[in-house]
C-alpha cells in the first residue's frame, strides 16, 4: 500500500490549482466537501492569491471511521450532464450513487476521454440498471428511444460512414449500422 507524503501532495496540488482557471477553481470550489484536508488547504491558498470571492462548501463533519462500501460500476458516460441525469434518476428512486471522475471531466474535457462512471452499492446494482433502462418520459412522448452502445448504454455514440456503423465515445466499443426491415410487398399465403 503506497502512503502519500503530504508535504509533495500538497505541492502538487498547489501547482495544479496555480494552472486552472476562476471558472476552474470555481468548480472545483464547488465541490470542495469531496476534498481532503491538504487539497482544501492548497484550492483556499490559491483562491485567496487571486484574490477571488469564492466560497467552498464546507467539509463534511462527523465521524472520523472510513465507509466501506461493495461499489460496483453500472454505467459509464461520456458527458456531464448524461450523467448527472441519471444519477438523479437513481436518487429520485431512493438509490445512493456516486459518480467517479466527474470533476476530472469537469476540468480536462477535451483531454480525458476515459468519462465517468456511474457506482452503486452491490446490492442495489440490478434495480439501479433496471432504472436506467427504462425509458425516459421524454422519449416516450416523442415516441422513440435513442440510440445507445450495447456494451456500455451510453448515449454518447458516433456515426461513422464506410463501413457505416457506430462506435461510442466512452468505451469505443463499434456496431455496424443495421437497416431497417423493409415490409415486402408480396402478400403471404
């Protein structure tokens, strides 16, 4: 098990923060209950060098004993807000969710392209896929569902033409693009 030297974390923070943008520090500000003890010391340092009128949510008080929990993946997404909708679809049905790697998405978007992944607690994954599988009231009324991988349901698919098929931006998984049935025209006997 590596243990963290606080005094390089905390270098490393610092100089990670020095790079970002106001509307960067502001996200992760946002957020700033999920971060440790060091990172919150270092974002604070850095948003008071700018001189920024930021506030930081404040850190999560209550027992020092670590959670463990059986987390398990049931969805990856390539975009903030397919994920943020499904999370809040878990939550409306009563089911705890967490989403990884979302302000790593919220700060590197154009370079980190692994997305997010959507974990619940092992107990409740089949009901939470089951949520999600079914269609949304929007999809419903337009009378469609939309297209989404088969490996990992994401809706974050991209056409793509000779051969013409499909590949998802999360997990690149390719499907070929499948014609419609065409009715035939000969009656049946």
């Amino acid at each position: 098990m590596t243990t963290i030297d606080p005094e390089r974390e905390r270098r490393r923070l610092t100089e990670l923060y020095r790079g970002m943008s106001d509307e960067e520090l502001e996200s992760v500000a946002d957020d700033g209950k999920s971060l440790s003890d060091i990172a919150r010391e270092a974002l604070t340092a850095e948003i008071d060098a700018r001189h920024l009128n930021l506030r930081m949510q404040p850190a999560e008080t209550g027992s020092d004993e670590l959670e463990q929990r059986d987390l398990v993946m049931i969805r990856k997404f390539g975009t903030l807000p397919e994920a943020l909708v499904a999370r809040g679809r878990l939550e409306a049905a009563g089911i705890d969710s967490v989403l990884y790697d979302d302000n790593m998405v919220r700060v590197y978007v154009p370079t980190f392209v692994q997305g997010m992944r959507l974990m619940v607690d092992r107990e409740n994954a089949e009901e939470a896929a089951a949520i999600l599988d079914e269609p949304t009231e929007e999809s419903v009324e337009a009378g469609y569902e939309p297209l989404r991988c088969p490996e990992c349901r994401s809706l974050d698919v991209t056409f793509q033409r000779g051969p013409q098929s499909w590949i998802c931006n999360v997990c690149r998984y390719v499907w070929l693009d499948e014609e419609p049935e065409e009715e035939s025209e000969e009656p049946e006997e």
